[in-house]
C-alpha cells in the first residue's frame, strides 16, 4: 500500500485517503495468464496534486509526470 506521495522528490506521508489524490492501476501484462497481477496504488498529496499526475507508459508502467497548464503543440 501507499506509504508517501508518489512524487520522488516529496516525502509528505500518507495518512488519510480525504487529503491528496490516490491513484489505482490494475497491471495488464500482454501474452501473461498470470491470474495474480498486482493493483498499484500511488497517492499525490494535496500539495502535489495538483501540479502532477500519474500516467502509465506504453510499457505499462506507471510514472509521475508534471502537469503542463501551457503545453505548447507539438
Ligand atoms: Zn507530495
């Protein structure tokens, strides 16, 4: 389970689910009839979430990404 944010560079401690942003994946592995995959959790906390989000990569692997108000078009 969640222990702290899920911002490497915040080590604000999970205490309550009402504070912050908790994040659930459910792991798909391709080609896997592993029965057993893991849920993920991630938690933002109040000050992080609102200027971060977690995303999953096209490998499947959940990462904590910066949210850009001004994102120019690529
Ligand atoms: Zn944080």
């Amino acid at each position: 389970m969640v222990s702290k944010c899920a911002n490497p560079s915040c080590d604000t401690p999970f205490h309550y689910f009402r504070e912050g942003k908790l994040f659930v994946f459910e792991p798909h592995e391709r080609g896997s009839s592993d029965l057993f995959l893991r849920v993920e959790h991630f938690w933002l906390c109040e000050c992080c979430a609102p200027s971060m989000t977690i995303v999953v990569d096209a490998g499947g692997h959940p990462r904590v990404e910066s949210v850009q108000h001004t994102r120019p078009a690529a």
